[in-house]
C-alpha cells in the first residue's frame, strides 16, 4: 500500500511509529488505538527521493482482504483518503520527476500484453523518446538564440554566415524529426496491435483459417454459403505483436438484405485493416472481387491445397484439414506483422498526440527555409520548441493531462 503527500510522515508514525531510515526495509507492528492490525514491512521515502518526488511510504502487508481494509479504513481515519487512477504518476509528472512521455511509457507497460510491448513500454518509461526530444529541444534553443543574436546584434562583429548556418542546422533536425515521423506508426502499432483482415468469396475457406491460426473453434465452418454473416474476431500474438485476426463475411452479390450488410462490413474491414489475407480456394475460380483487393498491403492465401494447387499465381498454398502449408503461412504473417509493428531500434512514437506535436515542430521547421526574415526564422523556432514541449508535457498540455492519466489503475 502506497502513501504519498505532505502528510505522509505524520501518517506513517500514527500507525507505525517513529519513522525508520530512509529507504530501509523496518518490520514493525501497524496499530489502530491500541489493536495491532498486521505485522508489515515498512519504507519511508523523504522528498524529493520518491516516486512522486514528495514524502512517500509503502506499507507490504499481508494480503488477505480483511488485512487491507482494515489498514485502509485506519488511514482514511488519520485523514488519507484513496488515489485516483494514475495520480501517483501524475504526481510524479507535476514534481518533475518524469516527463509526459516517460509517464506514458509507464501506463503501456502497465498494459503490455506481450513481451515486444513491455520491452518498447520500459524502452519509454526509462527516458528513451524523451533522451531524443530533449536532444532537439537543446538544439533548437541553442539555435534560436543565435538567431536572436543575429536580430538584435546585426551590427556587432559577429560571424557573416550565422543566419545561414542557423536555417543549415535547422534543417537537419528538420530531417532527423521527418525520419521519425517516416517510421509509418510502428510504436503505434506495437502498442495498440494489428488488424488483419482475413477476405474472400463464400466458402473460400476463411473461417477455417481463423480457427486454424487461433488454435481454436472461434468461428463457426460450414458446407453452406454465407455461414458467416458478421465480422468474428479473434485476439492473438504474432512476433511478440498483438494482432486482431477478423473473419468476414464472403464477397459477393446477394439481395439477402442481411447478407449484403455482412459484405459490406467486409469491405469496411478490409478499408481498416493493415493486412488483408486474400483466400482463393482451389476449387473454385478466383472471384472478381476479392481480386480486386490485391494491391499493398494483401498476402495471397490458396486454400483448400489438399483439392488441388493454388488458383492465383503467387498464393501461398494452405489446407486447414492436411496442415500443409500452415506454418509457412504462420511464418509470412509474423514477417508482415513485424514489418508494420516490430520492436524499432530507437525509443520510437507510440500515440497519435506524439505523432500530430512532433508533426506540427516539422512544420515549422519548414517554415523556416522559407521564411525572407530573420524575425520570422526566428518565430518559426520558437514554434517548433512549443511543439516538442507539448509532446513532453513541459508547456501547454493542461488539456491532455486527465486524459492521460486516466488510462492508469488505481494505486499507480
């Protein structure tokens, strides 16, 4: 159990006694009047050395559930009162010991689900993204203020190509931030996982598929065209990236007024989905509109192998009753998953306000190359440090902050 705040101290010697030393595991009973409630190890952490960087405690109780209410009900009693969702990292954020990213970093690993994110979540918690904005929001300071002496200090004795150099290094940031922002969402896609979309005619074979790579019944197979009439989703782990495998409805023509709002639905699927698995079954010819989707982005699946070989050239040949080709199927799409969300060498952007503040200082940086007037170099400057103060949360983020935080679990 957590404690933090000015009161903490007071707090802590009400129910546990004089306080222990500093950051020192200390066993000792916790009282309520004169009723032991646990024996509990104890840590007081004096600010600013805290998480939150103001007085802090932790109390490792036993777990039992009367235990903790009891200890709970005690606190509350001596004036405590319980923490909102992610308020001890806001805290955090507020005191200075962590930036607005590295706070981020540390909710992502909260929910990490496999072990890419919590890798990518610790990469950011630790200060990897923030390291790289920090190290472009010194620069452009160090540039805006030659530019500023080049305004106010025409006159002086001062380098004849200083604005020249200023608007040259400024668009080699300019570069290393659209590089970043080039990456196409991998952190983003890590975070939040892959749509597949799995499409074809009826009775191509698709729900056969998404059972086989789930491993599991989840869709229901049947000789009967339109069996599958609503998209069937199925969660699962590809590469170490959460991956939502959806299975469609079959594209074609129908005046089943049902039916049809399945395929369209597919559609809309497909439209949404960052891989589309394309099914042409060996026994039968390759329909127009599934064909029609091939393009970036579409893996060609041959299914049915068992009948016969695959219908489209190039399809990676799979049967769902053999086995065969399955694991080479599995393969290619963990190589496309990947490709679109593996790990990324460098702490990398893993939320659409990062993406939309580090694209706004771009923006501005371009602005610069155009601008005739050192004035407005000047101004274009100062806007794109705002914009990566925003991302980091050290100007003008008051908006995003519930937000934010509000993606925590209580006690974090």
């Amino acid at each position: 159990m957590r404690l933090s705040g000015p009161e903490t101290g007071r707090l802590l010697e009400a129910l546990a006694g004089p306080l222990p030393a500093p950051r020192r595991a200390s066993l000792r009973r916790l009282r309520q009047g004169g009723e032991v409630l646990d024996r509990a190890l104890v840590l007081w952490f004096p600010a600013p050395a805290s998480y939150t960087g103001e007085d802090a405690a932790e109390l490792h109780l036993h777990g039992g559930p009367a235990v903790v209410a009891a200890v709970a009900e005690a606190l509350a009693g001596l004036g405590a009162r319980p923490a909102e969702p992610g308020e001890f990292t806001r805290r955090a954020f507020q005191h200075g010991r962590l930036d607005l990213t590295e706070a981020e970093g540390i909710a992502d690993l909260i929910a990490a689900e496999t072990e890419a994110q919590r890798r990518q979540a610790l990469r950011q918690a630790e200060g990897g993204l923030s390291a790289r904005l920090s190290a472009w929001a010194t620069a452009l300071t160090r540039l805006l203020a030659r530019q500023e002496a080049f305004i106010e200090f025409e006159e002086e004795d001062l380098p004849a190509d200083l604005d020249a150099r200023v608007a040259a290094e400024a668009a080699a940031l300019r570069g290393e931030m659209a590089a970043l922002l080039a990456e196409g969402g991998r952190g983003e896609r890590l975070r939040e996982g892959v749509a597949v979309a799995i499409l074809g005619a009826p009775n191509a074979g698709k729900s056969s598929l998404l059972n086989a790579l789930a491993g599991r019944e989840a869709a229901i197979v049947s000789a009967r065209a339109g069996t599958t009439r609503d998209v069937v989703e199925v969660r699962l782990v590809l590469a170490g990236v959460p991956v939502t495998l959806a299975d469609t409805a079959g594209l074609r023509e129908t005046a089943d007024e049902i039916e049809a709002e399945g395929v369209r639905r597919a559609l809309a699927r497909a439209e949404a989905a960052e891989l589309r698995l394309l099914v042409f079954p060996a026994d039968a010819p390759p329909d127009a509109a599934t064909l029609a989707l091939r393009g970036p982005g579409a893996l060609v699946v041959g299914s049915k192998a068992d009948l016969g070989p695959p219908v489209v050239e190039g399809a990676l040949a799979v049967s769902t009753r053999t086995g065969e080709g399955m694991a080479a199927l599995r393969a290619a799409l963990e190589a496309e998953v990947a490709a679109r969300a593996g790990l990324a060498a460098e702490a990398g952007l893993t939320r659409p306000r990062h993406r939309a503040a580090l694209g706004e200082a771009v923006q501005w940086l371009a602005r610069l190359e155009e601008a005739p007037l050192p004035e407005l170099r000047a101004e274009a400057l100062r806007g794109a440090l705002a914009a990566l103060g925003r991302l980091t949360g050290r100007v003008g983020v008051e908006a995003v902050l519930d937000v934010v935080f509000g993606e925590f679990c209580i006690g974090k």
